[in-house]
C-alpha cells in the first residue's frame, strides 16, 4: 500500500515555505505540496515524490523531525487516495474554492461570472454578534444578500481576528460587508470597546500590487475619491499559512463600504485577467497543464484548472525552489537548461539568466523566477516584478517583427502592454542573429 504521497502534520505555523522545501528536497524529487487544512494550530502538507523509494526515506527521515517546540507527524496516503480528486477545502493559502471554473466545458456559452470571494478580518469578539442569536443574524445577511458566508471560527485558534468569506455577486458582497460593518459598529457602541473599527480586507499577495498600482497611484485615488486612509500589511508578515496581505481601511462606515467596492473592483480585474492570461498561456501551448505548473508559489495556484487540466483549483500546488539549490531544482522542475552568465562588468548590477528548452519548460523557469522576485522582496510591494527578456531572432527576421512603418511592434506592445524593443541598427552576432528585448511583468512578457 506504500505510495508516493506522504502527509507531514503538526508544522508550525509560522514556518516559511523556503525551509520546507529545502527540509523535502533532502530526500528526492518534490511534484507537489499542497496545504491541506486550516482549522488546527498547526499546518497540514500532503507532499507527493517522484518515486515511492523517496517518499520511503522522507518518512524515515522526517518522522519526529524537531523544529523549535514542534515535533512532525508523518503517515503515508494511500495510492488510491492520490487518485480521486481532493475533496474542496477552505484554505487560508489563497481562500478559493474547487467552484471556481472560467467556462463551460463546451465553450460556446458565454463565460460565467468568477467566482471572487470578498475575504474580511473581524475581531473574534465580534463574532458572535455577526452569527446572532441561534444563528439568525447571520441568515438574514445571506438570504438580504443572496450570499454564501464561512466563518471560520475554528481558524487561528486564540488570534484576536477570525477570516470571514463571502461568496456572492460584487454587489451582494459589498452589501454583505456593509451590513457586517454596521453589525461591529452598533456591537461596538453597546459594549463600549472601540470606537471606530476598520474594515480589514484580505487578498492574495500576487494580487496587491496591481491594486496599489504604479507609484501607489490606485490606492492613493481611492483614499481620496472615498476620504479613507489605507494600509497594506508588509510582505514580511507572509507565512505557510498565509500568502495573504491584509489591506485595513479606515474611515466612517459609508466611506469603508464605498472604499470595499473599489478595492475589490481592482482585485477582481487583476484576478480576471490572470485567469485570462493562463487560458490564453494554455492555448499557446498545446498540453500544457497550468493546474500542476504551480508557477508562483502564491500566485498561479489560486486560480481555477483549465478544462482538461487535471487538478482542482483547491489543492493549492506549491513547487520547491529551496534555497542553495535554487538553479539546480529551478532547471528540475522545469526541465530546462538553467544558467546564470557572470556580470558584465565589475559595476554591474543586473546578470543575465540563460534558459534553454521548449517552450513550456521556459515558461515554467520564468514564472518561478519572477515569482521568486517577488517574494524575496526585490521589488517594492508597490511594482509589479518586471523584468528584461532577450530572445535571439534571425538578422533577416527584424524587420518582420517591427513590421511596416513599426505596425507589428506597436501592435504587439498594445495586445501585451509590454515593451518591445527591436533593433534597427545592431551588428548580428556570428550566427546572423540579433536581440529582442521585451521588458515587462511576466504575463505581458510570455
């Protein structure tokens, strides 16, 4: 009954993705870890190795593992658990649910709406007011608003704030919301303990810096169109448990309600265009399964399997990139050649990565890498990670690229809205090529 599929339990919370991966590496090849719950104070993984002999000696090895207080847990799943799909769980790495899908199988009808849940923070000592007596409040909300809300008590047992999703229309969240803020506030008067309570929004960390926008641009209009002042929590405060950034508002009732809606209008666009992007990446190249690419280790793995992709949405993949082995893992994972050149110069700041392969697997090593970027805090929260592409083209090709009077290249950079940069005058190198640059984030750049 041995398979390749171990889970690993009581880890501790705090514990950084990094030195998880680097601890499962030590034992072979990593296909994938997904978090499994949330409602203990501990995290649950199931990780799955790319034979049964690895996830033998990762269960020998890391069985009573010792990290600080905490001692692992480890049991095989069985093989024929691995196969059925994973059942839909509510997760604080990303808070979607397996619902989520971009189309119907068929294609022809129209799109359905995503489902994009509106995430709060609220002060557990409130909580009991939002459900209500036998829990009537609460079924008033939901039916007022035609919304689905979790409250997930049981999460983060003892935190002086609970997660509260709300699953509805735009409309029928921000009206969920409205009525939670005014249910905090009256509890709040009455009980005498805070006298204004901000709005605490969650959302996932590949998502906020297209809210905050260039230089802060978007946050700082909706701070005026809606007189609010906004806070986004720092991406140090990232955990295994949470890819999620907490955005706080601060204000009268009305001015949080009418800043909700605008904060999650932004979320909702950024959401939707990367789902859009990766149907559009999946049609670029055929057999691509972005379900089990876990390109980011936040951003990707929210969003829904394309049809056909095998894997639910739910079971947030996350690939190692450990740290010491990051190069060598990186071309693993990706099955590329992976090489980084020296700097150009004893001033250089920038060095050139060299990714050789197929066109998925260079996908794959970008997407990492741009993701790595932005977790390690080489750009500040408010950019978005853009990054310089070379690609090499025949000499003879150039002008085809610019197109007549630069039709192609403008058509290129306004379908992308990334940077094209073709040379008119470069000297080809000795195999008659020259160099495209495309400088922008990793979607635009693909």
């Amino acid at each position: 009954r041995r398979s390749r599929k171990i889970q690993i339990r009581n880890i501790p919370p705090h514990l950084q993705w990094e030195v998880l991966d680097g601890l499962l590496a030590q034992y072979g090849t990593v296909e994938n870890v997904e978090q499994v719950n949330t409602d203990t104070e501990t995290a649950v993984v199931n990780v799955t190795y790319a034979t049964k002999e690895e996830a033998k000696v990762a269960i020998e090895k890391l069985s009573g593992h010792q990290f600080e207080n905490y001692s692992f847990k480890i049991s095989y799943i069985p093989d024929e658990e691995v196969s059925s799909p994973p059942p839909p769980q509510r997760s604080r790495r990303g808070g979607h649910s397996s619902r989520e899908r971009g189309s119907s199988p068929g294609g022809s009808s129209q799109p359905k709406q995503l489902d994009f849940p509106l995430r709060m923070l609220v002060p557990t000592q409130f909580v009991g007011a939002i459900i209500g007596k036998e829990g009537l409040t609460i079924k008033n909300l939901t039916k007022q608003t035609q919304s689905k809300v979790d409250i997930h008590r049981k999460e983060n047992a003892g935190a002086a704030e609970k997660p509260i999703t709300i699953h509805a229309t735009p409309e029928g969240c921000s009206e969920a919301c409205r009525m939670i803020l005014d249910i905090m506030q009256k509890e709040a008067e009455e009980t005498k303990s805070a006298e204004e309570i901000p709005l605490k929004i969650l959302a996932h960390n590949s998502l906020v810096g297209r809210l905050i926008g260039k230089e802060g641009r978007n946050l700082k209009k909706i701070e005026q169109d809606t007189g609010t002042k906004i806070t986004i929590s720092p991406l140090q405060d990232l955990t295994i448990y949470n890819p999620e950034r907490t955005i706080t508002v601060k204000g009268s009732t009305e001015a949080c309600s009418n800043a909700e809606v605008e904060i999650m209008k932004k979320l909702r666009e950024a959401y939707e265009n990367d789902v859009v992007a990766v149907n559009q990446q999946a049609n670029l190249i055929p057999g691509l399964n972005l379900s089990a690419l876990g390109i980011f280790s936040t951003g990707l793995s929210m969003l829904p399997s394309t049809p056909g992709g095998r894997g639910a949405a739910a079971a947030t993949p996350y690939h190692p990139f450990a740290k010491g082995q990051h190069i060598k893992q990186l071309a693993r994972f990706a099955g590329a050649s992976i090489k980084i050149a020296p700097a150009e110069g004893p001033d250089a700041s920038e060095r050139m990565v060299i990714i050789t392969g197929p066109p998925e697997a260079q996908f794959k090593a970008q997407g990492r890498i741009f993701g790595k970027l932005k977790e390690e805090n080489f750009f500040n929260p408010k950019e978005e990670v853009k990054l310089e592409a070379h690609i090499k083209v025949p000499s003879f090709a150039a002008g085809r690229v610019i197109g007549k009077g630069g039709k192609t290249v403008n058509e290129l950079q306004n379908l992308t809205s990334a940077e094209v940069i073709v040379p008119r005058d470069q000297t080809p190198d000795e195999n008659e090529e020259v160099i495209v640059k495309i400088i922008g984030h990793f979607f635009a750049s693909q």
